[in-house]
C-alpha cells in the first residue's frame, strides 16, 4: 500500500508499505478517504522534537481522517466492511484512573493515531483501528466533513472546558483551521464579539469569514493595542491557537482581570516564559488543553445539522503522490491554504 512516510526534517517520502494485519477481535481494517495535515503532523515535519519530546523517523502521521471499514475482527458488531465512518484517534484503555474518572483524553496508557512511536497513522491507503474509536456517518456528510469533525472537537472541547461559556468578549490568536473552528464554534454558540489574529493574511481573512468581528495580522498592526481600542477593559478569554511565544504574551495582555487563557497552540520549545507579574495582578487563568475528550459526535451533529458549516477549510486537496507537496504547502503557508488534506 502507499503511505506518506516522514524520514526526516522536512523529508517526505511516498513509499510503498506492507498491508496492516488485524491483530485483535475488536480491530478494524480501513481504507482511508480523505486524510487531513493537522498542525502537529507539521511540527513532525518542521523540526524533529517538540518540546521534550524527540521524534523518530520514519513515521507515518495523519490522524484527521475518514474511512471506509474494509474488514473487520470477529468481535465487531457495530461497523461491517463498506460502512463510511469518522475517527476517534485517542485510543484509551479504559481501566486506568483517568479512564475512570471520564478524562480518557489523559488516559496513562494513551495509543494515539498517527503520533510516532505510538501508532501508525492515517496518511496510507489502510491502516487499522479498534471498534469503540470508529463512528458510523450520516449519508448526509461528505469524507471531507468527516475529516474536519476532529479539529472541530478539539474547538468544541476548549470552549466545553469554560464551561460552554467562556465569555461575551474572546480572542483567537491563530486562526488555522483549529482556530476557524474555534471561532465558527463561538459563534454557533452566539458569541459574536470575537477578536482574531494570525500571521497569514489568508488566515486572518478566513478569520472574518469564520465569523470574527475583527481580524488582522500582528506583522503588519499592533493587535493589543487595536483590540483595546474596541475592547478597553480587555477580553474575557482569549484561546491561543499558535503556540508562538509573542502570541502567548498578547494573550497576557489582552485578557481581563479575573480571565481565562486557553492554550490550545503548541510551542516547540520545551519551556515557554510568562510573564508572571501581568499574570498574578490579573489573576489571570491559564487552562491548557489537550486534545479533545468525547467531542467527536457532537462535532458530526453540528456539522451534518448546519449549524456549523466548514467544508470550506479544506482549501487544498492532493493526492497520495503529492504528499510532500502537501506538507510544504500547509507547512509554509503557501498559496493561501487554510487545510491541506490528501484524498485517496
């Protein structure tokens, strides 16, 4: 089968693999549609270590995904070959205290789709997954659709952790397609006061579309300072989707007194400063956010009822072949892309 096999920093190759096997009763053998580049599959590609964190090459990323069930073990009873479905790539054991106290997204014994050195990914033709990670689609969504449900859930979950409502006032810095789907999935929620920011000028117009009452590029403006003209007292959340340092900062500033930052971004670096005077006389609140937890299906309900349109982030499409094309591209910024994604 061919895969998009990373060998090194900024190295991709389109090689031909052995087919994965179903090894246990409840595996699933799939068949990929539609494969997104998801941020972090960038930073794999970028530099070879984020944070403490050493990547190992070769690896196969991808874990945005659809797929069509190919063959199934003998337990499962849920999917059969030729169903279309949506992925869970958590894959959590079920047993350990995070499991148990609802966080499977923590779980201790964490198997992650597509993260080196724990599971081979989605961007090849096949590639295995147990039953209780895969969700059956609706006829009424697209592969596409069901590729973009899982950025779509990591906005879904940040904004979940504030409770469903993080404030009246919020910023987004970094509107890729995390950061879209952070501001689209505000706005379902009827938050229209929305102050985005990123250092792509396609990214930050994506940001208006998205739904942003005002949007700009911080090269090019001094965004704390134009956000506090609209906003004087300040925001009450800000979610920083870039993981870059300066981006951190402004949140630091823009935020209120007695508000929340979101850190959804991830920094390469292993250490990130603050700077903690703002932060203590703020009494700001930092919640990091890692990943999602149980936020797929809603994500497919919102997306197959409308309330959240977003087949528009899939602005570039490649074919396995063009794989690393398709890094390059997502991973410079190039020709406008907001999602690089890769169609089988």
């Amino acid at each position: 089968m061919k895969a998009a096999v990373l060998t090194g920093v900024r190295a991709v190759e389109v090689r031909d693999l052995p087919e994965p096997k179903i090894q246990a009763p409840d595996e699933v053998l799939l068949r990929t549609a539609v494969a997104g580049l998801c941020g972090s599959d960038l930073h794999y590609f970028i530099a070879d270590r984020v944070g403490s964190e050493k990547v190992h090459y070769p690896a196969v990323v991808g874990h945005e995904g659809s797929a069509v069930v190919e063959a199934v073990g003998p337990s499962v009873r849920s999917v059969k070959p030729g169903d279309r479905v949506a992925i869970e790539p958590a894959i959590s054991c079920g047993a350990c205290d995070q499991c148990r106290s609802g966080r499977p997204h923590t779980c201790r014994k964490v198997g992650f789709l597509g993260h080196p050195g724990e599971k081979d990914g989605c961007l090849a033709e096949l590639f295995t997954m147990p039953e209780r990670n895969l969700l059956p689609l609706s006829d009424k969504l697209t592969p596409t659709e069901a590729m973009l449900a899982e950025p779509l859930s990591i906005a879904l979950h940040a904004i979940q952790l504030g409770g469903g409502n993080p404030g009246r006032s919020i910023g987004v810095l970094g509107t890729g397609p995390i950061g879209l789907c952070v501001i689209m999935a505000l706005k379902a929620a009827g938050i229209t006061e929305i102050y985005a920011s990123d250092r792509s000028d396609a990214r930050a117009r994506a940001a208006l579309k998205a739904g942003a009452a005002w949007s700009s590029n911080p090269v090019r403006e001094d965004i704390v300072k134009e956000i506090m003209a609209r906003q004087p007292l300040g925001l009450e959340a800000v979610f920083e989707v870039s993981g870059d340092p300066a981006a951190i900062e402004q949140a630091v500033e823009l935020v209120k007194p007695g508000g929340t930052i979101y850190q959804i971004g991830i920094p390469l670096a292993e250490r990130v400063a603050y700077p903690i005077a703002r932060l203590r006389r703020k009494e700001i609140a930092i919640r990091n956010v890692r990943r999602q937890n149980r936020c797929l299906e809603k994500a497919l309900l919102l997306i197959e009822s409308k309330h959240i349109d977003l087949a528009w982030l899939a602005s570039h499409t490649f074919s396995i072949d063009e794989a690393p094309r398709a890094f390059a591209t997502a991973a410079d910024r190039l020709d406008g892309v907001l999602k690089a994604s890769i169609r089988f």
